[in-house]
C-alpha cells in the first residue's frame, strides 16, 4: 500500500505544482457539471410553457335556430372555451385560408377550422341526411417533434371539448322531444292512438313471425342443396382431372408428331434434290451419248438407278403419312413419271440394242449371207459352165474378193472409230472419229451394192443366174443398208432428241414437287399441329383454372352452409325476441283498455317529464376520473435528473482519459504492476469523485430538486463515479488508445439505448437486448430510487449490479493489460511514426 500510496502523492504534487497544470484541472473538474446542468435547466418544465405553443382558431359557424325560436352557435361557444383556456397559445382569426397559409409558413404549429353547418349538424342527427359535426385539424408536423406532441394534446382537448358539446346537444334533444311527448300523452286520444299503434306493431310482429319461418325453411332447403353439391364438385374436379391428362398425352402425340413430319420433310428433301441431281445426271449422259460420249450401257444404268429413286420416294411418301391434296397430287405426279422413265429406259434399250448390232450386222451379212449365197450358187453350176465362164469368173472372183476384203477392213475400222467417239473426252478427236466412221459406212455400201452387181455379171456370163444367189446379194445390200442408215441417225442423234427434253421436263416437275412438299404441305401441317397444339394447350390451362375454380367452391359451399345455419340461428333468436315484444304489447295493450291511470304509465311519463338540460350535462361527463400519482416528481427536468447526472459523470472519464497519462513513469524499486495501476487510479478517482459532487450538488441546490433521499442520491452518484473511473481508466491502460475510443463508443449507445429519456420498450430490438450489458440503466435506476422514492430492495440491489461494472475493470486493468502490452506498444510505436498522433 505505502508504494500505491506513493505514486498517488507523486501524481497530486505533479498536478498541484504546476499553476496551468492545477488550472486545467479545475475547468475538468466543473466541466461535466455544466453539461448535466444546462440540459437539466433546458428540461425542467418544458410543458410549463405550452402557452407560447401558438394555435390558429377559425370559427365559420352558422348561428342555428331551434323549434322554440331560440339561436344556438356551438362554434363560438366552443371558441369562448378555448379563450379560457390558458394552457395553450391560442390566436383566434376571421379568415381561414390566411390561417393555413401561415400555418405552413410556420407561423403555427396547428390550426383548427369550425366548418360552416357545425351547430345545425349537432341539432338534426335524427334527419335522413344527418352528417356528422366537422372541425379541421391541421398541424405542420415539421417545426419540432415535440411541440407535434403538445399539439395533439391540445387537438385532444379541443376533441374532447367538442364530444362533450355534442353529447349535450345531443341528450337536450332527445329529452325535449321527451318532455313534449309526454305532454300529449296525458289526453285520452293520444292514448287511443297509442292503442292503435301497438295493435298495429302486433300485427307486423305476427308477419314478421310468419316470414322468418318461411326464411327458416328455405334455407334448411337451400343447406340440404349446397350439401349434395359438394359430391357433383368433386366428381366434376375428377373428370376435369382425367380430362387434363388426356389433353397432356395428345400435346405429346402432337410433339412426336411434328419432329416425325420434320424428319420427313428433311427426308423428302433430300430425295428430291438427289433425285433432281440424277435426272440432271441422266440428261448429261444422254447429251453425251448422242454425241457418242457415254456408252448406252451407262445410259441405262443411270434411267435404272433414276427409276429406283422414284421408287424410294414413292414408297417413303406412301408409307410416311402425310395427307392432303398437294400430298396426293405430288404422288400421282412421281408415279407418271416412274413410268415414263421406265418405258423410257425399255426403249432407249431395244434402240441401243440395234444401234449396237448395227455395225456387227455388217460383217455378220457378209460373211453369213453373201459370202455362202455366192458360194453355193457358184458351185451349183455346172462344170462346162464353169469352165465356158472361167475366164470371166477369175475375173469377177478377183474383184469381189478384193471388195470383200476391203468392206471387211473397213467394218473394223467402223467398229474402232465408233468406239473411240463413245469413249474420247477429246471433241476434235470424237468428231474425226464419227466422220472417218460415215465414210467407211458410205464406202462399204457402195462396194456391197457392187458386189450385188459383179454377181448378176457372173449369171449372164454363165448364161445361167442362180435367183438365190441374186436375192441373197439383195438381201444383203438392204440389210447394210438399213443397219447403215440406222447407225448414221444414231451417230446425226435424230433418233432419241425427245428424252433429253422430257426428262429436263421432270427436273423442272421434281423441283416444284419439292417446293410444294417442303415449303407449303409441310408449313402447313406444322402449322396446323402447332395451332393445335396451342389450342390443346390453352384448353388444358382452361380446365386447370376451372379445377382451381371449383377447388374453391367446396370451402365457399361449406361456409355458406355454416352462415345460413347462423342465420336461422339468428333468425329463430328473432323470432323468440318477436314472441317476447308481442307478449309485452298484450301486456300493455291490456293496461291500456283496463286503466289510463296505471301506476307503471305514469312512471313513465314521468321519466320523460324532466329537465332536458340537467340530463344532457350528467350524459356529457358522466364520469369522473380521479388521478392519483405514485412516485411523484416535481417536474420533467427531476425525473431527467439521473440520466444528465450519469451522462456527465461518463464525459468526465472522458474528459481524463484524454487529459490524463495513464502510464506511471516514476520507478519505484519494489512496486507490482498491481501496486502502479493502483497508484494511478487513485488520482482517476479523486477526480471523477469531485467531478461527481460538483454535479450532484448543484442537481439539489442549485435546482432546488426535490428529492425523497439526498444522501443516498450522494451516495448512488459516488458508486456510479467509482465504476466509471475504473472502466475508464482500465480500457485505457489495456488497450490504449483503442480503449479510449471504445470508450466513447459505449457512451453513445448508452446515449441511444439506455432507457434513460425513453421507455425501453419503445426502443428497437437491438437496444432492448444490449442496454443489460451497460452500466447507464443501473445507476440511473439507483438514483431515480433516491430521488422519487424506494421500493424494498430494489436501490441495493442497483448498487451492486452496478459494481459489477467495477469488477469488470479490475479485471481487464489488470489481467487482459499483460498480454497486450506488446500490441500497445506495437501500436503506439506505429502513431508516433505518423508524426500526427
């Protein structure tokens, strides 16, 4: 302790040698006490002033005469009220639109407008076109939030006062009406009318009875109906149901539908276009081979595999589905030109056939038909003939073998010629080729023919003609002949001229077949399927709709039937109540034909006769509220007493920790760092200490506070010291500078959510979860137990919930300062290195 002590001699000396250091430290000492005491003075009777709080009042109501003649103006009565009231700021005006204009100029923070019809309004709610008396209020909510809050006071008293006019007004009605009643009640007539009256009440009362059971019925019947609906809903949301699924399967068909038509349209595309391609082909191949480029063979293979391809997309547009009128047209079409191109092909066969014997037959007649007729007729002579005709068959045999050898050479050479035409590529080459060919067909026609005639020479000289021999040679001149003609018009191509064109005629009709297939047959049906598509699809989001629909109708069915059940309850509850009114009708209808005099008549019209005034002032404030308080305060600036007083004491920490070093910089051989921290908060304590009298002093001296226990008020206020001096001091020593700051951290929310100036519960989630954790509320609520007055325990146990804050600075001072010397030390090295901090 002597250490502790030590240090605390050494700080107080160091602070009282030194005349700016002891000046400084008396301006800290009365610096907290300046703020709690300003903001106490500013809040001590707030609401004392109301009357400054000016509301503009215009009064535009209408005097009212009454049936007695007498003039009645509520208006200007509730105006007279208003001047008596000294509470609030009241400026009466003539002009309504200037008193809303200054109202927002701000001139006003409200302003109350008395509409015209106020008064008559009052006096006439038994007519058909009652309206309700009117007063505007406005107020300009922007000035301040606490004089909107003292308006609205003040709109609620003028409320009030206008409610206990009204009820007045209102119950004096009534009561006249009352009084001149009874007045006509007291004759004999008036009292046969009555009669009349009831017995005519009675009468409705018996009708009403009658329809309330006819009600009674028709809706059991109407409960019994809704019930059996509920089955035909049901079964109607299962096939609704069933239905959907249906529509959902055909979408799907449709989907599968319209890829499968896609894949065919492709299909037939494709086919179209090959097809198109292999006419075009064919058509080049027959070019070439009427030139005598392409051999007839190949010729026929392309018309066989053009035919097949014909026959594929026939077959694949028959078994693919697709119907309609281009559809049917398109196949009819495809089949006429299969055939053609068939018989096409057929012929181009035997044509090519001959065309390609043709050449062959040359040879074939010599050496099968003129060579052997010769042969035979020559030795079916006889041999003096012979022998008579020897020189001149040497002769002619000479000839004719020399013929016959060289018709022979030439054929072969007809037969090379033309194959090379068929298979040249080179044109000059072709066409020397088909002339040299011509040539040597001209030739050996013209030595055949010779041939025939060196025969006749050899009958006349024999003096004999063989006839056969004669008609062979014939034969086998024609025979060359036509085979010579029919290869030369293959060769001139005049024979088959008519294909090409017809099958150019089938490109173009297998172009537009392609067309129609794939740009209208199919466009359409994908857009058939689609609309369809949609149309199912819509009609699916129908059904779903009218299933969510008439999902609904059964909980609507059910609480029908449970609300036309309550009203036949009600109803039979009518009907009682009827039976009960028509029992008291007979009642009085019966007193009324026994005697005019009843006591129980004359009772009432005796309640009827009173004074209508007396009765409108019970009914206008027919109770009274007696206002007891419980802890009371002197004023709004006592009860913010505690919460300024601890806000100040918080600052002076503040205001220390700023001000004051907390490291202790004198060694002392022997002191603990327990013995240091101590030492040190010693002159935090004195200070706050001071800091706390000066303040608590003038709260009940300066102010005159009221307060129900000064000393524990002291008291709460030193407690209060102590614990915030420690906190202060001890996060400024752990964590330096950090603690400092977090430090006026804590003030601030504490500022925000203490409960010290609001109820707690009025404040956000946040601040009623926090506020337990911070030292404000328990000494607030310590000094408030001081100031107003205690119950049992409670100022004791604020006490020490409130030293629990204290224990909370012991222990970061002096358990959490060690490991974080380092970092402090880290950390003010790296300030002063800034040169600013």
């Amino acid at each position: 302790m002597r250490n502790v002590f030590t240090i605390f001699k050494n700080d107080f000396r160091a602070l009282t040698r030194h005349f700016l250091a002891f000046l400084i430290i008396l301006a800290i000492l009365f610096l907290p006490a300046l703020y709690a005491w300003f903001n106490i003075y500013a809040f001590w009777d707030p609401y004392g002033k109301t009357k400054d709080v000016n509301i503009a009042v215009v009064c535009n109501d209408r005097d009212y005469m009454d049936e007695d003649g007498k003039i009645i103006n509520i208006g200007n009565q509730l105006v007279e009220q208003l001047k008596a009231d000294k509470k609030i700021g009241y400026v009466f005006l003539d002009d309504a639109d200037k008193a809303v204009d200054d109202l927002y100029a701000g001139k006003y923070y409200a302003a109350v407008i008395i509409e015209p019809d106020f008064t008559y309004n009052m006096y006439n709610f038994l007519n058909e076109d009652m309206f309700s008396p009117t007063i505007n209020f406005y107020q300009n909510e922007k000035t301040n939030p606490i004089a909107v809050k003292v308006v609205e006071a003040a709109g609620d008293n003028v409320k009030q006062l206008v409610n206990k006019a009204y009820i007045q007004a209102v119950v004096e009605t009534l009561f006249d009406k009352f009084n001149t009643f009874s007045e006509g009640v007291q004759g004999d007539n008036t009292v046969s009318m009555l009669k009349n009256t009831l017995a005519k009440i009675d009468r409705n009362l018996a009708q009403y009875d009658d329809t309330i059971d006819q009600f009674v019925a028709a809706n059991n019947s109407l409960v019994g109906t809704l019930n059996n609906s509920n089955s035909t809903i049901d079964y109607t949301i299962h096939l609704l149901g069933n239905e959907r699924i249906n529509i959902s399967k055909q979408i799907s068909y449709l989907e599968s539908t319209k890829n499968d038509l896609a894949l065919i349209n492709e299909e037939v595309n494709t086919l179209l276009t090959n097809l198109q391609d292999s006419v075009q082909k064919a058509i080049y191949k027959l070019d070439r081979l009427y030139n005598g480029g392409e051999e007839p063979d190949t010729v026929k293979e392309t018309l066989k595999e053009l035919e097949r391809q014909y026959q594929e997309l026939i077959d694949y547009l028959t078994h693919s589905g697709i119907s309609g009128s281009e559809a049917e047209d398109t196949l009819s079409a495809l089949n006429k030109v299969k055939d053609k191109i068939t018989q096409l092909r057929e012929q181009l066969g035997m044509n090519t056939q001959v065309d390609a014997n043709a050449a062959d037959q040359l040879k074939a007649d010599y050496n099968e038909i003129t060579v052997p007729t010769v042969y035979t007729a020559v030795t079916g002579y006889d041999y003096d003939d012979l022998k008579q005709a020897q020189t001149t068959e040497q002769s002619m045999d000479t000839m004719m073998t020399f013929m016959a050898d060289d018709a022979k050479q030439r054929i072969a050479n007809i037969q090379k010629n033309v194959k090379i035409a068929k298979t040249t590529d080179d044109a000059d080459a072709r066409e020397q080729a088909l002339t040299a060919a011509r040539d040597d067909t001209a030739v050996v026609t013209q030595e055949l023919s010779a041939l025939g005639t060196a025969m006749d020479a050899v009958e006349d000289a024999a003096g004999t003609t063989d006839k056969k021999a004669s008609k062979a040679a014939a034969q086998a001149a024609d025979n060359t002949k036509d085979a010579g003609d029919i290869f030369d018009d293959i060769l001139k191509g005049n024979r088959d001229i008519d294909l090409i064109e017809y099958l150019q005629v089938i490109s173009d009709l297998l172009g537009n077949a392609r067309v129609a297939l794939t740009e209208i047959v199919y466009p359409s049906i994908d857009t058939l399927l689609t609309n369809l598509q949609d149309s199912l699809g819509d009609l699916s989001s129908i059904l779903l709709d009218l299933s969510d629909v008439m999902g609904k109708v059964p909980p609507i069915v059910n609480e029908l039937g449970n609300t036309f059940g309550a009203v036949n309850n009600a109803l039979v509850q009518v009907k009682e109540l009827i039976g009960n009114y028509r029992t008291r009708i007979a009642d009085a209808l019966g007193v009324l034909n026994g005697d005019t005099d009843d006591t129980r008549l004359q009772q009432v019209l005796d309640f009827m006769n009173v004074d209508p005034q007396s009765i409108a002032e019970f009914f206008a404030s027919p109770v009274t509220i007696r206002s007891e308080s419980v802890y009371p305060v002197e004023s709004y600036g006592a009860a913010m007493a505690p919460f300024y007083t601890m806000l100040a004491i918080w600052v002076g920490c503040i205001i220390l920790n700023a001000i004051l070093k907390v490291d202790t910089p004198i060694e002392l051989i022997g002191a603990t760092t327990g013995q240091k921290f101590f030492g040190r908060y010693l002159i935090f304590a004195l200070l706050s200490l001071i800091q706390t009298m000066v303040i608590m002093t003038g709260d009940l001296v300066i102010f005159g506070m009221d307060c129900a226990h000064p000393g524990l008020f002291i008291l709460s206020g030193v407690v209060t010291s102590l614990t915030c001096s420690m906190v202060a001091y001890s996060m400024a020593i752990a964590f330096g500078n950090i603690g400092k700051a977090l430090f006026v951290v804590f003030l601030i929310i504490q500022i925000a959510g203490s409960g010290g100036s609001y109820p707690i519960e009025l404040l956000p989630d946040f601040f009623q979860q926090v506020y337990l954790f911070f030292p404000f509320p328990y000494a607030i609520n310590a000094m408030r137990e001081a100031i107003a007055g205690l119950y049992h325990n409670n100022y004791l146990i604020y006490l020490l919930q409130l030293l629990l804050f204290f224990g909370v600075g012991l222990f970061v001072g002096l358990v959490l300062k060690r490991p974080l010397d380092g970092i402090n030390r880290y950390m003010n090295d790296q300030l002063d290195k800034s040169e600013m901090m």
